[in-house]
C-alpha cells in the first residue's frame, strides 16, 4: 500500500472542541484495550530500575491518556515514571491538562519545531501516534529533537501500514463510534503510516540506531526503540 502522504488528517486543521474530546477519547480506548499502552510500557521497561525514577517525556501526547496509562500499569509492576507530557495545540494542552487530573504528569505547551526542554534532560523520549502526521523530512527532524532531548533512547510507537489494517480502522470506527473526526482519521492515519522499516531508515538520518522492536497483537502497532548512534556503536 502506497503511503497516502498528501492528505491531512481532521485533527491537523482547525478543532472543534467538542468533537476533538470525543476523538481523543475514542483514541484512548484503543491505547487501553488494542494494546497502544502496553506496547510503549514494554519498551520503557528495558530501562527501568527499581528503585529509581525513569524521567520520561512523551511528545505529542494528545490529551495525556498514555501517560495516564504508563503510570498507573507501571505502578502495578513497580516501575517508577516520572512522566512529561507536551503537545504544540493550546486546546489540547488544556484537555490534556484536565484529564490527568491529580496524576503525577506533567503537562506543557510546546513548540511546534523545537521540544522546549534542555539537552539531555530525559532518560527517554516517548511519541505515539505522532510520526504518521510528518513528512519525512519534518519526521527526521523531529527524530533529531527528541534525540537531542534523551539521555538513553527514543521510542516511537506507531500504525504499520497495510490494506488489512486500513480495512480494520474502518470497520471499528463504523462499528465503535460515530465521531466524524475518529471515523476519518482512523482509516486515514493508516494510509499515512509508515512501515517500520521505513521508520528505522529516518532514524539513521536523526543519527539514531534501532535496538529493540516491539509489536501488538494483532500486529497493526509497533513500538521501535532507538539509541545514539554513538551510544550504540554506530
């Protein structure tokens, strides 16, 4: 399947608030029963300690239903996370704001081409769901940010293109909701996805090298960890 690159999402353009809840809502029941948050938690794991804190940004994180994720499962397997969250859209900063509530997580406006955090002020930098809205040239940038960001590694969590995964994102969003945002950008985020292969080729240019790899089950999802070139040998 061709990579459907030129055709934005609904949620790139302009928001309205009320459908923008209901898509990020329908997003964090398929992180929590599809397997999204079990997969960055199992990445995650490969460099927790246990008894000190994982400093962790996620990028991108939508109304920080991930976070919220990671935090309480971790807690179950005493995992301890120390958790950042940041997205570049004022309205949903304010969303993300609201809904972790009194969790540990801290939630920041960023900027759209830059992360607004020092050098190397996190153990690990987590975006998901967050590459398939680049080109390659922004995903590579972007690559580089959350490199310059992470003290250990980068993982990216993300669609694996394909006609039976394009088929399924539409059947359940038939099936499951009937928000307009959910029922267009589902079918669409996998039509732009890229395979993980073509994920790790962008890493090597963001100077990182891939040193694990995770997949959901059923596998429409992977999650990809990379560390420095240097770090790795590379």
């Amino acid at each position: 399947m061709r990579r459907l690159a030129e055709t934005p999402e609904l949620l790139d353009g302009p928001l309205e608030p009320d459908l923008l809840a209901g898509n990020l809502r329908d997003l964090a029941r398929v992180n929590r029963w599809l397997g999204g948050a079990s997969l960055s938690l199992r990445a995650l794991r490969m460099f927790a300690t246990p008894h000190e804190a994982l400093r962790v940004l996620d990028v991108g994180t939508g109304d920080a239903d991930l976070p919220k994720q990671l935090f309480r499962r971790a807690a179950y397997s005493s995992t301890h996370l120390e958790l950042t969250a940041i997205d570049i859209r004022t309205e949903i900063v304010e969303l993300a704001r609201r809904n972790v509530g009194r969790h540990p997580i801290t939630v920041k406006l960023s900027s759209p081409d830059r992360i607004d955090e020092p050098d190397s002020s996190f153990e690990v930098v987590h975006a998901s769901l967050v590459l398939h809205h680049l080109d390659p040239r922004e995903a590579v940038a972007s690559l580089r940010e959350m490199a310059r960001v992470a003290t250990r590694a980068v993982i990216v969590n993300d669609l694996e293109r394909g006609r039976v995964w394009w088929l399924g994102a539409w059947l359940l969003t038939r099936v499951a909701t009937g928000n307009r945002y959910t029922r267009n950008d589902a079918p669409l985020s996998v039509r732009r996805a890229y395979h993980s292969h073509e994920v790790e080729r962008l890493a090597t240019h963001a100077g990182l090298k891939k040193v694990a790899q995770f997949w959901a089950r059923p596998g429409y999802r992977y999650a990809l960890v990379f560390s420095k070139q240097d770090q790795a040998g590379g």
